[in-house]
C-alpha cells in the first residue's frame, strides 16, 4: 500500500512539472480583437522581431502621405492592415472605406538631444463590428512594448528637429479626445487614407513604387475603372501650385474638423480640399463667436492681408485659448504657417 501511495504521489509531481513546462505557443499572425482590445502593443503581432524596430508582420503595409498633419515635428510611420479576402472601394473624395477587420497604424516618434530614437505613441485605429475604435498606446522607457492607454498624459520632450533642438509639452491623447478630430457626423471614421494624398512613390523594402499601384497590386484596394487619379501636392515642394498646396495643408490640419459634418461644422469655416465657395473657406466670414480667439479681428481671411486674418493669427500662436488646431501641437508649424500667409496675402 505505502509503495501505490508513493507512486501515485510521483506520478502526480510529474504531472504538476509537466504542465509548468507546457508553454502554450503564441499566436502567429497578425491578430485582430473581435472584442476587448490588446492592453500591450505587442500582442497584435503587428511588428516582427524588436518591436521597436517597427519591421512590419506579413500583411502590414507601410505608407505615407504627400501633405501630413502636423504634430509638433514629431515623426510619423503609418501602417495599414487589410483582412484577407476584403478590399477596400475606389473612392477618389472622402477617405477611403476600410472593410471590417482592418487595422490603421500610426507611430510617433522623435530624435532625442543624445542622437537616440524614442517612439512616444502608438495610435490605432481598429475597424471592429460595431465601428472604427481609436486606441492609444504609450511606450515604455526600455522602448521594448507600449501598453494601452485610456487617460492620457503630457510630457516635455527635448528633441532635435533641423539641426536645432527644441521642446514640445507633448500630449498623449486620452480616448474621448481622439474623437475630437476623428469625428464625422456621430462616428468616428479615418481621415488621413484619401487617394489624393496617398498618390506617391513610396521606398518598400523592395523596390520604389507607386503607393495607389502597390495597394492595387497587393489586393487591398480596389482597381479604379479610370486612369486618372487626383494627386494632392506636398506643401513642401517649392514648385508645386500655391493654391493646392494651401488648400492640401489646410484639408490635413483643419478640414477633419472644418467641413459640414465635423466637429466644428458648427462654425461654418468648411477647410476640405474640395470647397469651392469663398465665403465658406472664410474670405471676408465673419467668425460665429468672437472671442479672444479673433484677436480683435473681423474676419477669418481678408483677401491679400493675412496679418489682419483671423485664420492666420490662430494658426500662428500657440496660446491655449488661441491656437487652432487646438490639439496635438504646442509648437507653431513655421513652415506651414508661412505657407499660408503667403496664401492669403497673394490672393
């Protein structure tokens, strides 16, 4: 009997370190929450080795914007994920309809006064069954994983930016405010991803192509059924078109809340790329409110004065109660700035 006894106990302890050594392998693929959300980066599989190598997984394509959002200089590396076996609608107006399942990556970083890469964030955007959902990642010191982030939070950053070194109270957004620039009508929808400002060569780690061509050909978008595709300027190339680099600026910075179903349409200033009417882009409208925000100004652009345009001045200042946009910068974007002042005095 006391032999049976410790022969069952043996058998049990080899059960007991048995299972302790079962480790259960991790997913492979990138992973897509049909629910909950990942609380740490890591567990999408969006990246393969070194997270912070941002090496993207099978399927994760990398891409770009001609004119982007200005975000206090940080750098930005996009990324966008498409189910297999969706694609997205050829849509040459608004921003494009990703299909259920897709997942929009942006990561933003900086360049430290030590020469050294510091990814401060990581946003997403998660095409779940109920609705596009923005998550907001924040990395930790050791730039190893960044974990969910529901709050928010500011930090001071010394960064170097074109030789010179400067600081940004930095904001890290919390949830409800990614509404605030993601919002159309009662949704939140993607508004960076439109054709026009998609329509460049993009360097792959194969080759150099076509960013519309190398979606097209990799099965994520639609093949358009014309061969003419709208192409959006980069407002820094100096040979581009004044106007369309101006309107391509304020579409990016301003239009997502600036148009008639944003967060400020209320305001009647529509800054989307399209807007052909005068008044509404603000030529001689006077603001709805006019607070400190209009400086003592009359009207949001006076045709050829773009110091006496209230347009001009909010975008110049970096006054909490002033400055427009009103989130994500703390710094005056100087060559954006002085893209528009050039507009509006040339008009």
């Amino acid at each position: 009997m006391k032999k049976r006894v410790i022969l069952i106990y043996s058998l049990l302890l080899i059960g007991v370190f048995s299972s302790c050594n079962d480790e259960t392998p991790a997913p492979s693929g990138i992973q897509f929450p049909d629910g909950a959300v990942f609380e740490q980066l890591s567990s999408y599989n969006l990246f393969e080795g070194p997270l912070a190598d941002l090496s993207p997984s099978e399927g994760l394509v990398p891409y770009d914007l001609n004119t982007p959002l200005f975000t206090d200089y940080a750098s930005k590396q996009r990324f966008v994920y498409v189910p297999d076996g969706s694609i997205i609608p050829y849509d040459t107006l608004g921003a494009l309809k990703f299909p259920i399942g897709s997942i929009l990556v942006k990561n933003f970083s900086y360049t430290l006064e030590n020469g050294n890469k510091r990814i401060v964030e990581t946003r997403l955007l998660l095409h779940q069954n109920n609705g596009w959902n923005a998550e907001v990642y924040y990395w930790n010191n050791e730039q190893t994983d960044a974990s969910r982030l529901i709050v928010g939070k500011s930090e001071d950053i010394n960064f170097k930016y074109n030789g010179k070194v400067l600081t940004t109270n930095y904001m890290v957004p919390n949830k409800n405010q990614c509404k605030n620039c993601h919002a159309l009508g009662n949704t939140i929808t993607p508004i960076g991803p439109k054709v026009g400002n998609l329509n460049k060569e993009y360097t792959y780690s194969e080759n150099s192509t076509n960013q519309i061509t190398k979606w097209i050909d990799v099965g994520i978008l639609q093949n358009p059924t014309h061969s003419t595709i709208p192409k959006w300027p980069d407002f820094r190339n100096g040979n581009a078109n004044l106007n369309m680099k101006a309107r391509a600026y304020l579409e990016v910075n301003c239009g997502h809340c600036h148009n008639k179903q944003g967060a400020a349409s209320n305001s009647g200033l529509y800054l989307d790329y399209y807007n052909t009417d005068e008044f509404s882009l603000g030529v001689n409208k006077a603001p709805v409110s006019a607070g400190v925000g209009s400086g003592g100004l009359s009207f949001d652009i006076v045709k050829g004065d773009a110091e006496n345009s209230i347009l001009y001045y909010r975008m110049n200042s970096v006054s909490v109660e002033v400055r427009m946009p009103e989130l994500g910068r703390s710094l005056i974007d100087e060559e954006g700035v002085s893209l528009i002042k050039e507009w509006i005095d040339t008009l």
